[in-house]
C-alpha cells in the first residue's frame, strides 16, 4: 500500500451516547493506491463483512507497474495488447476501457508484441530471446522458440499469416513457417523454425515482409550499417535463410532508422520497400530492380522518424495517411504521396521521453504509443480532415520555395537563371542557330545544375535522382522521362539537398572515421590513397581540376602540408565556414 485517501464526508454532530461509547463504527469510503499500480475503493460496510471474499474492494484503476515496450491492436476486434518489464500481458478492449485478459510471465520480461494478419496470433518477443506466439483468444501458448540469446528487437508476419520472423540484438534474423513437418501431409500442420542469419554487421533497425499485392513472398531487414537485405523465404525449408543477392546500399553517410512494405503510389508500381533516416529523408525502394524510386524529405518535428505505418488498410493516394513516430517525444502524420511538401505533415509532444511502439486500431480512428520508463500508454483519436485542408495552403512549387527563402528570394532567382542557362548549355552555347527552349533539361544536366545551387550529389545520389525522373511516369505510362521541367527540378532539390549544412565539424568527424580515430594528423600520402582507391574514387588529374577549382593551383603537393589536418583542410581548400548551432527542434512542432 503506497498511500490512502479517505472520503469527504458531512460531520456528524449527534455526539456519542450516554455512555459514551458509539454503538457503531464509523469509517467513511477509501481509495487504497498498491505498488502493483492497483487504485482500489473500499467501502466501510465491509468491515462488517465475515468470510474474506465478501471484504474485498473494488477496483477502479488497472496501472501499469514497469517500463511498457510491447504495443499492437488486433486487425479486426477493438483490443490492444500491451506488456510491460515485470512480466504483465495485458489485452484491453479501448472501446469499453476495459481489461479483456490478463497473463503473467513468471522470470521473462515481455519486450515485443505482434499480431498476426488474421488476428489468430499473438507473438511476444522477451528480452533473453524468448519468442512465444499465443492465441489471441485465450492467450494461452501455441509454441514457445529460442534461437538467440538476445533481446528481441523487430517482429514480423506475412500477409497469409503462414511465415513469422524475428530481429534480435545481436542481429540475427530467424524465420519460422506454419507447415506440414518434413512437407509430408501425413504430419499435422505446426510451427517450425525455418532458417537464421546474421547478414548485418550493425544493428538490425527494421523488418518486414512483402504485401499480398507483390509476385512472391519476400522479407526484408535494413541496418545501422546502410545495407538493405533481401531474403530467399520459399528456399528456407531446406537449405536454412538464405540471401538474395546482391545487397543494396540504402545510404553512404546517413544511418538507417527503419523500414516497411510499401506499396502505396503508382498503378503496376507497388513492391516497394521505403527506409527512413536520420539526416530527415524517406526512400523508396523497387524491390525488383532494386533501385530507389524517389527520396522525399520527411517531417522534421523533433528528430529523425524511426517507426511508420498506414492509418487506413484500402487507400492510396491522398486519402491514405501514414502515422510515424521519432525516437523520442514526437507523434505526427503525414499524407500520401511523399514528396516532400511540409503542408502534408504534423507533428505533436507524445510522451516526454522515448516512444517504444505505436499501433493503429482496425478502423484507422485510433492511434495507440507507449513510452517504455513513463509508464504510460496514450490513446490518441485519429482526425486528418485538418491536415487534408492543410495542404491548400499553397499549390505546385510554393510550398518547396518558403523551403528556400521566398519566391521573390535571390535564391530562387539564381535558381531560374541557372536552370535557363543550362537549358541554353545543353543546345549548345556557341551555336548561331535559333534555339527553341521547351523549359525542360535533359536529366544528364542534373548533377551539373545541383552542383552550381551548392549541393553537390555523389555518384550514387546522382544515380538515384537520374532513376527518380527516369521512371517518374513508369507506372502510369510504361514510358521513361528523360527531360525535366524547372517546377519538377525544385522538388527533386528541396527533396535530395542535405537538411543541414555541411561544415567543419563535418569534415573534423570525417577526417577521424578515416584515420580510425588515431590522435596523429592524416598525412598527404595517405589521404591521396583514399580518395584514389576506397569508395567512389577520383583519378589523379581529377584531383589536381579540384584543387585548381578551388585555391587557383593544381599541384597538390604544394597545397597540402605533409601532415593533413582536418579544420584546415576545412577552412583553407574547401572554404567551409562554421555552421550556425541548430534550434530544438521540438519546437517547431504544430
């Protein structure tokens, strides 16, 4: 008992009786809060009470004892599980407020749930690498697996319910199939593990399986370590998990948050997989030919969003939202299709620290998070009608322009009078024939043109821009688009350009992951074997053009010192200066 707290209640003023003892005894009403998160009235009538089951109380408050984790509403009944660290289950009915069902793990700490598509299944994943799946319906184990000795980190079931996968700590990823044993049909259908693997080298971020619209089942898991995988999960029963290479670098500087099954957007274009990460953008990825279909900046309200999913189960389009969430404080929604455009986004304070998971209920109306250590689950009701009128606030490129400085900025001029410019270059410039400027460019003069705005694109992203107006129309038309136009150039900018300038700090944090965080100054020698051997290399007279473009003389050797250092290097070649601090963010949630 943590504390009391009794009833107010009128004075009684008849006093005692002649003998000066009261006949009755007299207590008013009382709330008793326990350390188990148990608010309980009782009443002073009980005290008359003889058997102990005609004296207990009643109660009024079902809390919760310990950091809550684990978070999934059923896909087809008003119920939300949710566990906590000192072993509780808990299965809510959110419509009537109250508790369905009760299970209690004795020696394991629930850290994960999942339920299945068809809402049979409930999968708990526990922090020793326990995995139990439960039914649904009375709670009690199906079949209980232990392939890691880590915590359990991302769970995931196919569409059909039959496959069943798990991310632990260590980065493992196990698999398990609902099958007849050995394929016989003379053996009863049970579940099995499948297959294991340990494909990522950092930490396993996201996990999910293709949707029932893709040509074949797929699984999915993305890393810390900028690597998207893609499994074999038809060829598990026999020869173990294995991979379908080649792998896909997702990213070459930013970290990886998360994933999901994406096939939102585009008629014949919906097996996509899009990533998140932590310099604010989305990516989506074509599973088929595993190239990335479009970047799109995320929300910015208060860090980089790790986790994502539908509010609706059948829309797309404009009327499909998704309801994301950052690694702490932040809850918002954004409105389909992803491009960037800041109107089609919200954000709000959810929890004052981390938030663990979120769900959405069957129905799309409500959303449900917890915050692991506050002890806290919200429900939140789901209302998009406000931001659909959100997005009227501004049409076509206006919305990306305040993203620059104004229409009327003189960013946005040079903008125009490069992009006019390279329309003039691309016909070439010494020609005296009359030029007919249709306002598009080829995509060859993308880079180019980026690269004059101050933004300048590796080979990869300019690979991906390239592919993102390539196949802008595939869907729709089967045809590729090799032209683009000056309106659809300032979202592909707004959309692909850093968050964040880069700065010294930068190229300080750069400078040590090349010398592997040795104290010792970089010498010449070693940087010039870098930049000509390891990543996207550069030859040796395209160095000398970047080091006349940029101090006025090519000999490298004159410019750099023997022994390289990193803020100097910064301030002196590339001209870098220091980069403002960055506000909270958090406050520039709506």
């Amino acid at each position: 008992v943590k504390s009391i707290s009794f009833e107010h209640t009128v004075r009684d003023d008849d006093g005692p009786t002649s003998d000066g003892v009261d006949d009755e005894f007299k207590c008013p009403n009382f709330l008793v809060s326990t350390g188990s998160a148990l608010v309980v009235l009782v009443e002073s009538k009980l005290f008359y009470e003889l058997a102990p089951h005609d004296r207990q109380g009643r109660l009024v408050l079902q809390g919760l004892d310990s950091p809550v984790h684990g978070l999934s509403c059923h896909p087809s009944l008003p119920l939300v599980a949710v566990c906590g660290y000192s072993g509780f289950l808990h299965l809510w009915n959110y419509n009537t407020r109250s508790l369905h069902l009760v299970k209690i793990f004795e020696k394991l700490v629930p850290h994960l749930l999942q339920f299945s598509p068809d809402g049979e299944l409930l999968a708990v994943g526990f922090t020793n690498g326990f995995c139990k799946l439960l039914k649904s319906a009375d709670l009690s184990e199906v079949k209980s697996f232990k392939d890691s000795r880590e915590c359990v980190m991302h769970a995931a079931f196919s569409h059909d319910s039959a496959y069943f996968a798990v991310a632990h700590h260590d980065r493992c990823v196990c698999l398990y199939h609902f099958a007849h044993r050995h394929g016989d049909r003379n053996f009863p259908t049970e579940w099995m593990f499948a297959g294991k693997h340990r494909p990522h080298w950092r930490s396993i971020v996201g996990l999910c399986f293709s949707g029932p619209e893709s040509e074949k089942l797929q699984l999915f898991s993305v890393g810390e370590d900028r690597r998207l995988i893609e499994y074999n999960v038809k060829s598990t029963e026999f020869d173990g998990l294995q991979l379908v290479p080649p792998d896909t670098v997702v990213e070459q500087e930013a970290r990886p948050t998360g994933c999901i099954w994406f096939p939102f957007g585009g008629k014949g274009d919906n097996q996509k997989v899009l990533t998140m990460s932590d310099e604010f953008k989305f990516k989506i990825w074509n599973t088929v030919n595993r190239s990335c279909r479009k970047t799109a900046l995320a929300p910015t309200h208060g860090g980089p969003i790790a986790k994502m999913q539908p509010i609706f189960k059948d829309r797309d389009g404009e009327e499909q939202f998704m309801l994301y969430a950052t690694h702490e404080k932040v809850l918002g929604m954004v409105q389909l299709p992803l491009d960037g455009n800041p109107n089609k986004s919200m954000g709000l304070i959810a929890h004052p620290g981390n938030i663990a998971a979120i769900s959405v209920d069957f129905q799309g109306k409500y959303a449900f998070t917890c915050g692991g250590n506050d002890l806290t689950v919200n429900q939140w009701l789901i209302d998009t009608h406000p931001l659909a009128a959100n997005t009227m606030g501004g049409e076509g490129i206006e919305p990306f322009v305040k993203l620059l400085d104004s229409e009327g900025g003189e960013f946005f001029s040079d903008m125009k009078d490069y992009f006019y410019y390279s329309q003039i270059r691309s016909q070439d410039e010494n020609t005296t024939k009359a030029r007919v400027l249709d306002g598009t460019i080829p995509v060859e003069e993308i880079s180019h043109l980026m690269c004059s705005l101050g933004y300048f694109p590796t080979n990869l992203e300019i690979k991906s821009m390239t592919n993102e107006v390539k196949y802008s129309k595939f869907g729709e038309t089967c045809e590729y688009v090799d032209r683009i136009g000056f309106d659809d150039f300032v979202k592909l900018y707004v959309n692909h350009r850093p968050v964040f300038s880069v700065g010294p700090d930068q190229i300080r944090m750069a400078f040590d992951a090349l010398k592997r965080h040795e104290p010792s100054p970089m010498s010449r020698e070693t940087l010039l074997s870098l930049l000509t051997t390891r990543g996207e290399t550069m030859s040796y007279e395209e160095l000398e053009k970047c080091f006349e473009a940029l101090v006025g003389d090519p000999s490298i050797y004159s410019v750099l010192a023997e022994d390289v250092y990193a803020m100097d290097f910064a301030h002196r070649i590339l001209g870098l200066e220091d980069v403002p601090a960055v506000p909270d963010a958090h406050d520039d949630c709506n």
